[in-house]
C-alpha cells in the first residue's frame, strides 16, 4: 500500500523541524579569550548557560563554541532561536532578543504564557510554539501573538515557512502560512485520533497512533492512510523528519525503535531498558538519548547501529536537529554537547566562555619606561650620580625608594537576591492526584525557605529542603499543569512548569457478576443463565465469559458474550446430572473473579403448553374466505429468548414450518399457517410439545 506522493526513498529534506525544549546549563571550565563574533548564516545550535549567564553558538562542523551573548540571570534550561540577524532566549517569563552582529541583549518583552515554548526555525521566523496556552509567537521584525485555539503537540515547518499545528484537544490540523496572523485549521483526523505530525521529502505527513496509518497532509485534506505494519502505542514518540526515507518511532512502552514507511518492510529495533527521553533524526540517522543509561545511540535508517556514546554530566534533554542537518545533545550538566554529523559519528563539544568577574582587580602600576637618553651610546644604562663624586671616594650604593604596596580590598557583601526557578519539574498523574517533582534552585545568596506550588484550582507551599510532594483532590480527567517557585528571604523566584497531566481512576480488573442463577425445567433440554452486572472498576466492561460442564464433565463448553449482556441460553445440555455454570467478566486490566453456581435439578416440571384456534382471516394461494383463515397459535411455559421451530401439521402430513423467538416470559401468540380445508384436522407442534387437533370449519 502507497501513500499518495509517497514516502519517497531518501531525497534531500529542505524541511526545517521544531525541536523539543531542552534543559540546558553550560559549567565553567576556566578563562577564555573573548570569543569572535557570529555572521548571519543560519547555522549551528544556540543553547543558554545559567552557570556563564550567556547564550552560546556550538559550530557543528568546527566542534567547537565561537560565540557568546552575556545574557545574566535566566532560568537555566531556556531555549534559544535563530533568526536571520537576531537570536532569542525564550525562558518561561519573557522573550529577550540578542543581536547576531552586536552580540549584545537589545530588549526584554513578556511571554505569552508561562510555560516552556517549543522554538522553531524557519523561514519568515523564528516562532515560539506555547503548546499547553495554544499560542504561537512570531519573533523578529514582524513580531506577532497568535491564538490556536487549544492545545498543541509538537509542530512541523516546511521549507517555505509553512507552520503545520496539532490541536490535540478537537483532532484539528492547522496551518500557519508565512506572514500570517492567524492560522486555518482546514484538517479534522478521523475520530480525533492520536498522533504526531512528521516531515518527509514529500511534505508534512500525520502519524495516526490509533489505526497505525499515515496519511499524507496538505491543504487539501488528509490523504488515504497506509499501513505502518507495526502495533503503535498511543505515546508513541516520532521523529520530526524522516531518516533515509523512513519514519523513526519510539515505543517507549515495548522498548522497541520502529522504522516504518509505506511499501516498505518494517524493522522494529530491540531497545535496551532504559528512560529514552526523545529521538532527533539527522535525514540519515536518528539518535535517541536514554536519560537512564546516560547515553546517545545513533541509528541508521536499516536499524545499524552507527555510534554510543556516554553523555557526559548526564542525560536530561531529548536531541535537537540544527538547520545544517546535525542533531545536538546538551549535557545535564551543560559542560557538554554532543554533536551528531550526518553520518552517525558523535563529537563531544566542551562549552567554555567567560565567567564574569566577582570583583574588579587591583590594577598593577607599570614601571616607567625608559627613554633613549637613557641609555649611553653603547646601549648601557648610564652611570648614577654617584660616579660624579671624587676619585677614591667609596662609591655608596643608592637604594631604591620603597614602593607603597597594595592594599587588600575589603570583600563587598552581596545582596540576597530571590532564587532560581526549580530545574526539572517533573509530574505525574495518580487517581484524583497527581506527583510533583523537582531538582533544588538556585539560592542567590539566601538559603531556601520553601517552595511553593500552584496549579488551576489550588497552591501549596512545602519546606525549602522538599523535593517532592503529592497533590490530592484533583478532577479525574482534567489536564493539570503545576507551577513551583523558590522563596528565600529576598522574595519569590521565578517559576518552572511541569509536563501537562491528567489525573485518571485507577483501573482494576472487574468485580464478579452478581446474582448468578440458572434455570431449567425437569424435562427441558436448555438451561437459562443470567446475572447482574459486574463492578467495573475503573473501565467499562468489555465481555463477560460463561462456562458450563455436567457432572460428569461430559457436556463442557464455554461462550464469550457483549459486556452489556446479562443472560446466556445453554441450548441441549438438559438436567439428567447436577449442571456446574461459571460467569466472570473482563475490562481493560484483565478478568476478575468468576461466580459459580452448581445446578442439582431441575426446576418445577415443564407445563409447557400450546393452543390454537381460527385466526383471522386471509386469502393464500388455492384458499379464499370464509373458509380461508391463519392457524391462531398460544404457546407458554417454554425457555425464554429462544428460538424455536414450530410446525404445522394434519393428516397428510407437515403442512409448513416457521421459526419464532420465545418471549421473556416464555410465552408466545401469533397467526400463522393459513388453512382452507373444511372437516381437515389440523395441530401445531414445537419441542416435543403438540397442540390438541383442530377441525377446521
């Protein structure tokens, strides 16, 4: 199966990719000479050191940082973006934007949201994408906010600065053409199924996590889905761009890297265990960092395997992919980034810079430089004055006068100033509850007193040494995004945000049925079994099992009905022996208890019963009226909900046969069988039952 255009084999990839938000930190590893200045290209990697305070360009192809914007006091982690001629640090709070020339911060302008934006770089951008708010902010120039409308995933941006959006919440696809204000949203997914949005050399494509398709996107709509050929969670992770033709997905969950693609065989890659955090693909290889092993393993589009490393500092931030086709990994501690060529090899970039000075030094007065005159013809100094006095006169030697020696500098005691935002806030959901966790902040001079946590409906402040705390009494099935600060003594820091939640029931698998009861008449051969229904626990029931045997065992089997059924008809098993029946039911987490009950005999005897009488009349072929009339039919006592075959019969033999369910109270009345024959007997037969005979007038 194809997909219309196609996942071509490799073509070159003019597609620019958002990459995910990666906390970056960049230690000092001692002086440096100023670094030179950046030209305007588009190239490389930016990434901003809380520890240097500065924004750094790594060259990819020179492995190595050439430049370095002083930009103090962020949160660490803030991603930067590349346009033209400026850069951008966006940390939660604010946008603050730095000349590529001037390497020099030139304004500070508030953030649309406080959250942690997702920076794309493309053509007519760069853009912010503040997926949990559902705004886009254009940088640049043109600067301009623009509202989705609800919240994203993760963005594409074609060649042409084309921005494709994932509104998750109503399964709509939109668009945000170059210099836009505002986006259309032309694509609604089948069943507002899940997925990720991807880039191939044919364009942008959605990865459907629900049927395990994709489907070409343009605006046009959705193209016919083709196959994967692979079973994908609903959290599957896929790579951005295509590599070597082939879409690159993480399941987390079976541990496997899937390369996929229409009209080609799957190869699924068995992944160590591990905490996999993201994966970046190059075009020719994907990388995937494993935060639990602290490590980068890169992949061709066979599923080889190219290089490993160790990230050095740990494992933190997923891969990025920069504009000249190298993906990049920062350290978690940031003295690191690990850059990924084309061809799979991996470089460890050290990032160094200048630390800014904490006092200013004593400055070290020179000697006074001499002047040719003085010095003699021959070049030596000339000779002191004492040389003047008369011959024989000891010649004393002239001391030099004493120089006043510095004087230490008395240290200036820094201000507190308010803390750090916390690193890593992490969350996770529970039932009604959620898990909230954190790396410690910055103190800035004062020791933490607390930290304090808000989130849509509520805030709870904790001591300054907890790194961890459980947030109850939250709404199952509502997304939740926590917020923690710092305090110290010098006020509130700033705030980081967690990765959005959503509190759900814990699943169980299911109760057993309830009133379990099986009924049979001595004489009949179906057994009537029905219940009352199961405990869900946490998700819906899915299908009860009934399971039956004789004494003797002879007689077993078993049966698999609806979820929503809550009676099963065991045809021809009869009660001549004790009759075991089981009934259990299944939801999503399995099979709960089963019930059982054994019956001994059989109920009451059958009274059975079927009486007729003339209906009402008809015309059939070869009888008309007032001879002509329907065989009115009264049958009780028989199984409920059965199907039964019921005959009519006289002297000649069986006149015709119908099939009729038996109502829930074992009755049936009906007109059937029409007759014509007057003085001619007539009687209706089912089960072994027989009416009396009637002698049609």
């Amino acid at each position: 199966m194809g997909l219309p255009g196609g996942l071509r084999a490799r073509a070159p990839i003019a597609a620019i990719v958002a990459g995910c938000v990666a906390l970056v930190g960049v230690a000092i590893t001692g002086g440096a000479k100023p670094l030179p200045g950046l030209d305007l290209a588009q190239t490389g990697h930016w990434l901003y050191s809380s520890v240097l305070g500065s924004a750094f360009h790594i060259d990819g192809s020179g492995k190595q940082a050439d430049a370095q914007v002083p930009v103090p006091g962020l949160e660490p982690g803030s991603r930067v973006a590349q346009g033209p001629t400026h850069g951008y640090v966006l940390p939660p709070s604010s946008v603050v934007e730095f000349g590529k020339s001037t390497l020099s911060v030139e304004k500070t302008t508030p953030s649309p949201a406080n959250e942690w934006p997702v920076a794309v770089e493309t053509k007519g951008g760069p853009y912010g994408v503040y997926r949990q708010a559902g705004v886009v902010i254009r940088l640049g120039d043109a600067a301009v906010r623009i509202a989705v409308g609800g919240r994203l995933g993760d963005p594409v941006a074609t060649a042409d600065g084309r921005l494709w959006l994932h509104r998750i919440d109503d399964g709509l696809l939109c668009e945000l053409a170059p210099g836009a204000v505002r986006v259309s949203c032309p694509i609604a997914i089948p069943g507002r199924h899940k997925g990720s949005l991807a880039l191939t050399a044919d364009g942008p494509v959605f990865v459907d996590s629900a049927d395990d398709t994709v489907r070409k996107v343009s605006n046009a709509g959705l193209g016919d889905p083709a196959r994967l050929g692979v079973d994908l969670p609903d959290n599957a992770v896929v790579a951005a761009n295509d590599v070597e033709g082939k879409l690159a997905i993480l399941d987390r969950p079976g541990a496997k890297l899937h390369l996929v693609g229409p009209a080609v065989a799957p190869v699924s890659v068995p992944l160590p265990p591990g905490d996999y955090v993201g994966l970046a693909s190059s075009g020719s290889v994907v990388a995937l960092v494993d935060k639990g092993n602290r490590a980068l393993t890169t992949y061709d589009g066979a599923g080889r395997k190219r290089d490993s490393r160790p990230i050095p500092g740990g494992a933190d931030h997923p891969p990025v992919r920069g504009q000249d086709s190298r993906v990049y990994v920062d350290g978690a501690d940031g003295a690191h980034v690990l850059v990924v060529d084309p061809g799979g090899e991996v470089n460890d970039v050290a990032v160094t810079g200048d630390r800014k000075p904490a006092e200013t030094p004593v400055p070290v007065n020179p000697p006074t430089p001499e002047t040719p005159a003085d010095r003699t013809a021959t070049g030596a100094p000339p000779p002191s004055s004492a040389s003047n006095e008369p011959a024989g006169r000891p010649v004393v030697p002239v001391k030099p006068k004493p120089q006043p020696q510095p004087q230490p500098q008395p240290q200036v005691a820094v201000p507190a100033s308010p803390p750090g935002a916390p690193r890593s806030v992490g969350a996770t959901p529970g039932d009604a509850s959620a898990s909230v966790k954190w790396a410690a902040a910055a103190t800035n001079g004062a020791a933490l007193t607390g930290y304090r946590i808000t989130w849509a409906g509520g805030e709870k402040t904790v001591g300054g040494g907890v790194l961890t705390t459980s947030i109850t009494g939250l709404a199952n099935g509502m997304a939740y995004t926590f917020t923690v600060s710092a305090l110290n003594r010098a006020g509130a820091g700033p705030a980081a945000a967690s990765n959005p939640v959503t509190p759900q029931a814990s699943i169980k698998v299911p109760g057993a049925p309830v009133g379990l009861n099986v009924r049979i008449k001595t004489g009949d051969t179906d057994a009537n079994v029905t219940w009352r229904p199961a405990a869900a626990n946490g998700s819906p029931i899915t299908a009860y099992h009934v399971s039956w045997r004789r004494a003797d065992g002879s007689g077993a089997g078993s049966r698999r009905v609806a979820g929503s059924a809550r009676a099963h008809l065991i045809e021809d098993i009869g009660i001549t022996q004790p009759l075991t029946v089981t009934v259990l039911a299944e939801n999503s987490a399995g099979r709960g208890a089963a019930v059982t009950v054994t019956k001994q005999r059989g109920d009451e005897p059958s009274d059975r019963s079927i009486t007729i009488s003339r209906g009402a009349d008809t015309t059939a072929t070869g009888c008309s009226p007032p001879a002509c009339a329907f065989v009115h039919i009264v049958m009780s006592g028989f199984t409920p909900g059965k199907t039964l075959t019921i005959s009519c019969h006289t002297e000649e033999g069986v006149h015709d046969s119908v099939s009729r369910q038996v109502g829930p109270d074992g009755k049936l009345s009906f007109d059937e069988f029409p007759q014509g024959t007057v003085g001619r007997a007539v009687w209706i037969s089912a089960e072994s039952v027989q009416s009396k005979k009637l002698v049609w007038k």
